[in-house]
C-alpha cells in the first residue's frame, strides 16, 4: 500500500500544461550540454550548412551558441521553431518511415527552451536582414548576421537546479560536447567545424575532400597507421570506415564510433558484430578501436526508436550482425589458427584441445582457476610459490638477467625439481618461448607471462610502499590529447601519482608524460599515459580508485610488459621463466588465460604413433 498516495485526496485528471510537457520532453532529450550540441548540429546539418561554429562557454554549462551558414527560417516561422511538434521535416506517417533527416520529433528547441534561457537569429538568403527570436518572451528584433541561423542556449537547468546539480566539472562537460561536435564531423567530412571554449579555439576540422581524410584529421596519423581501411558490400549492408588493429585496442571502449546512414548511434548488435570479428586476436576486456560507417535501406531500419535516435532497431538483426562480422574479419583477414596438429590428449588441461582437428588455437576457452589447480596439482607444481617481493628497482629492467636467474643448462638440469618449467630451448613465432621440462615440452605465452609478472611486481610495490616508485622522463613524452584526457590527467593527479605517473598539460590539446613507473621503463609511456586516463575517466571520484586499482595496474602491466616478436637470448628466456616460478599466480595472465602449458612426452609419442 503506498502511504503517500491513500494520504492524499485524489486529485482530478488534467491535462498537463504546455510549459510542463517540454519539460518532460526535455528530461529525455537534455540530459547535459552536450546533448544540446548535439540537438543544434543536426538542426545546423539539416539546414544544408556547411560550415559550423561551436561556441560554449563553462564547459557549456552557461552557455552554448551554434552558428550555421544554412537556409536560415524565415521570420514567420521562427514562433512556430520554438513550439512543440513543430517541424520542417516530416509531414505524414510515410515520411516517417523513410526520414533522412537528423531531427523530425519537432520537440528539440521548445524542450531545450523549457529548461535553459534559447534565442534564434536567424536569415534566410532572400531576407534583406537577420531577425531574431527570444524563447521566453517570444519578442521579436531585427539583427545583424550573414544568412544563416545562430542557437544561442544560456545557463541551462536554471530553474531546475536539482538537473543542474548532476552535471560534472566545466572540463567534463567540455569533453562531451566536443565528442558531440566529433561524432558530427566524422559523419559529415563535407562540413567544418570549429568549437570554441570561454574564446579559445579547442578544436577544429576543416571541409575534407573524403572521410578517410576526415577521419586522420580527428583521429590523427596513429589512428590511420593502426588500423585497416575498410569499404565493402555485404549482405544488407554498405560498410566503410577503418577497424584498428588487435595491437591497439584498448582497455575501454572509448573509441568505438558507428554510424547508421549518417547517425552516430550506440548499438549492441552491431558493437557485438564488430568485436566477435576480433574474438581469436583480442583478449579478455581489451577494446578494440573503429570508426564505421553502415549504410542500410532505410526500410530494414526504425530510427525512431529513441528520443535522442542514437539506439536504431533493425528488421534482421541477425543478418546484419553477421554481415557486419564478416567485413570487418575480412579487413582485418585474420590469420587463421596455426598449423601444428595436436591430439587431444587426456593429460592436457580441458581448455587445451584443440577446437577444431589440426589446429591450435591460441585462446582456448576460458582457463578456470579451478581447472588450472588440478592439473597444477597433477604436475606437482606448486600453486603458489612463495614471493620475495620484488624492489621496483630490480623491475626496472626486467629483461636484465640476474646472477641468480641466468642457467641455460639442459639435460640433466631439465629434471631439476627447483625448476619446474624447464629451461628454454627456442623461441617460436615471436611468441612462445618452447622450454624443455621433466614432463617433456612447455609452451609459454611470454607476453602473457610477463604481463604477469610486472602485474605482480607493481601490486607488491604498492602495497609495501603505497605508492610505485617513479622514474622521471629525460624528455617528457608530448602527446595529442582529448579533451577529456586533460580533463582526467588534472582531476586525478594525486591517483596517477600514486601509481608512478606524472602526466601535466602542455597546451590546450597536448599532454606530457614527465614520470612514470620506473618498472615499466621499458615501454611506450604515452601508450600507458593513454589507457590509464581512459581507465580513471571511467572509474571517476578517487574514492573508486582505490577499488579499481588492481585494474589499473593490470592496464599498466600489459603495456609493460615484452611484445611480441621480441628475439630473446636463451639467457633472457630462461630469467623468465625462472621469474615466472618465483611469481605468485603466474599461470595465469592477467585476462584468465593461461601463461604457459605442458605437453608431455607421452603425449607428444601419441602424436607420432610411437608406443612406449
Ligand atoms: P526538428 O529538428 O525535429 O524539426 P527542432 O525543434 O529541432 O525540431 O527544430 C524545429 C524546426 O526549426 C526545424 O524543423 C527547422 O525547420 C527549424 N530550425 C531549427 N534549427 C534550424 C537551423 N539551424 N537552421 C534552419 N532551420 C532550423
Ligand atoms: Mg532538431
């Protein structure tokens, strides 16, 4: 029984007043001013514009002017802009269903006008002057302009303090409204953008000759070089756009942009298509990086499923799923499995049968910590060794062989108990390290195995020390930031101190990495600067870092951590694996799967027949 409502008389039904209605309206369509942005660029792209300038001020917060060079409306319309269900762009049911326009609900100036102070100034090209329009008093003036509409949004969620209340800091809600401002500009190559923040230009992309120059110019020249063009017609669907390569992917999905006929949308299926075709070359959360656009017949799909249409419904989702799979597996032309034939064999752990006869997959399924038990167990192997700690200071270069470590006898030495992975015999594509042990052949994923390894040297050095011992950068390594990179770098300045970075703005759109983990010395410091601010933009308060930390040196691990195709001496091999002995939890790597596997002689006779 609901006690507020039986306390209460009932009240008549009525109708909700106008002003109330917008407001509701704009509860679904106005959630921040990036929202907004986005609203007055589709009306800007609509009217046929093709230069656009952005300009916020406080992060948007209080105010928001999008001027465009378009058709403009003619004073007679301009009342009618601001009202509810009021649009140039749909007349019937049918033109619904067939919609190539970016707005057509009619709602989005009168729901923006219900929560913020809006004027429209706008000149058609046969009127002689501009006229402009108040939203709240409805006062009409002329003005002075070229042909062309300018919005012009001010404090919004004025008189709704509590909305106003869930927005983030000014450098947030900068980051969201020039992603906005991005999303528009990597759809429409045709048009240029600008964004100015309190009267300094942040960003700008001029009129592009074709979207693949578009997308270097917003992704920048690592993007291009990173990933794979693509432009194919697959089943229902037109495909072009670029897919990045598995090496890099990153730890959030920030960087995944699609679009249906022209729209930036936000799908699951189709996010689903496009990471299955990633699913034999990218491990466990890493995300890959895309941009592409989807072109479909209008008919097969409902835009007009969401108020702000960034979710779209497709007749045969199953069918574009798979056709969008298959183009992007082809633009990435995965190689296939590898050829060594292995039988499936009784002592090997459950994840390590092959999936299909005569190949080896590299990523079996999932390798349960349970099944990794048992067979460790079935091994004699400890499960978990002991763990000096290990200084940070002995991390810093990891691939330098300690006294202790460096044995690279064979032989008798290989039944070594001490050493139950063996000692190394050869490197195999780049990848394995093939080691021989009492059993017979160990496999070790060395990039796994390491990742490991550093994982657990930066756990145990924050804990002991709580913070990781940091190294500064001769030179500091600049890089071309996002806004919301800087945004993050400054917020959590004392959360990236904690884990051995420093990372300072160098300019409006650059960021230098001037310190980081002296254990990870070894790697690209802007790659790890990158994934770590993704990964805190995504955490948020720094209360949370602390929960998330485990995650985050897991992040900083992997880029630490020896690539492949590395040549390694039979020294550097063996100190791995003499690492990986001493390292708790070093059969797994950080995404569950397994660092190393045995194949046992008695396997490897059952392969060639040989009775014993
Ligand atoms: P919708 O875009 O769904 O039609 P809006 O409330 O966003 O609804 O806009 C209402 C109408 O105002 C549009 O249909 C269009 O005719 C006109 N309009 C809005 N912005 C512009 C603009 N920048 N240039 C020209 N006309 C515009
Ligand atoms: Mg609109």
């Amino acid at each position: 029984m609901n006690a507020v409502l039986s306390a209460r008389a009932r009240r008549p039904i009525r109708e909700l007043p106008d002003e109330l209605v917008s407001q509701i309206a704009a509860g679904e369509v106005v959630e921040r001013p990036a929202s907004v942005v986005r609203e007055l660029l589709d009306n800007a792209l609509d009217a046929g514009a093709t230069l656009v300038t952005v300009r916020l001020a406080a992060g948007g917060v209080r105010g928001i002017a999008v001027e465009d060079d378009g058709a403009g409306i003619p004073p007679d319309e301009l009342p009618l802009a601001l009202k509810r269900h009021a649009t140039s762009k749909i007349a019937s049911l049918a033109e619904l269903e067939s919609v190539g326009t970016m707005g057509f609900r009619g709602e989005a100036l009168a729901a923006i006008a219900s929560v913020a102070e809006l004027s429209i100034t706008s000149r058609t090209r046969e009127a002689a002057h501009a006229q402009r329009i108040d939203a709240a008093s409805g006062e009409m003036s002329p003005a002075a302009r070229a042909p062309g509409t300018t919005v012009e949004v001010r404090e919004l969620f004025f008189s709704t303090p509590a909305r106003r209340k869930f927005l983030k800091t000014d450098a947030t809600e900068l980051a969201h409204c020039i992603e906005a401002v991005r999303r528009h500009a990597l759809a429409r190559p045709d048009v240029s953008f600008a964004v100015w923040h309190d009267g300094r230009l942040v960003e700008q992309w001029r009129a592009a000759e074709s979207a693949e120059r578009r997308l270097a110019d917003v992704f920048g020249p690592e993007f291009v070089a990173a990933s794979r063009a693509l432009e194919v017609a697959r089943g229902p669907l037109a495909v072009r756009g670029r897919v990045g390569v598995p090496d890099a992917a990153r730890a959030r999905a920030d960087q995944q942009y699609l679009f249906v006929n022209g729209r930036f949308v936000r799908d699951r299926l189709l996010a689903h298509g496009v990471r299955s075709a990633y699913e034999d070359v990218l491990h466990g959360g890493r995300q890959p990086v895309y941009a592409l656009f989807i072109d479909i017949d209008p008919a097969r799909v409902d835009v007009n499923v969401h108020p702000t249409k960034i979710e779209v419904r497709f007749r045969d989702s199953r069918e574009v799923h798979q056709a969008l799979r298959h183009a992007v597996e082809d633009a990435l032309a995965l190689p296939r499995a590898g050829t060594i034939a292995v039988a499936p064999a009784s002592g090997l752990p459950p994840s390590a049968s092959p999936a299909a006869p005569g190949t080896w997959h590299r990523d079996g399924p999932a390798w349960t910590p349970a099944a990794a038990a048992a067979w460790q167990a079935s091994l004699a192997l400890p499960t978990s060794t002991a763990t000096t700690p290990l200084q940070a200071a002995e991390a810093a270069a990891p691939w330098q062989v300690s006294a202790t470590a460096a044995s690279s006898g064979r032989g008798t030495a290989a039944r070594d108990t001490d050493h139950p992975l063996g000692f190394a015999i050869a490197q195999l594509g780049g990848v394995y390290i093939l080691a021989e042990n009492a059993h017979g052949l160990v496999i070790v994923d060395m990039h796994a195995a390491h990742e490991r390894i550093v994982y657990e040297r930066l756990k145990a050095s924050l804990d002991t020390a709580q913070a990781i011992e940091s190294q500064p950068l001769l030179i500091p390594a600049a890089f071309a930031a996002t806004a919301e990179e800087i945004a993050t770098a400054e917020a959590h300045a004392d959360a990236l101190a904690q884990l051995g970075l420093e990372i300072g703005a160098l300019g409006p759109a650059t960021l230098a990495v001037r310190a980081r983990p002296a254990a990870l010395a070894g790697g690209d410091a802007v790659d790890l600067a990158r994934s770590v601010l993704a990964e805190l933009a995504q955490v948020g308060a720094s209360r949370a870092v602390d929960r998330a930390r485990h995650e985050l040196l897991a992040t900083m691990a992997c880029h630490g951590a020896v690539r492949a195709h590395r040549r390694l001496t039979v020294d550097e091999m063996n100190a791995l694996l003499r690492d990986m002995e001493r390292t708790e939890r070093a059969d797994q790597c950080n995404h569950g799967r397994p660092t190393w596997r045995q194949v046992t002689l008695k396997e490897l006779d059952a392969l060639f027949l040989r009775g014993r």
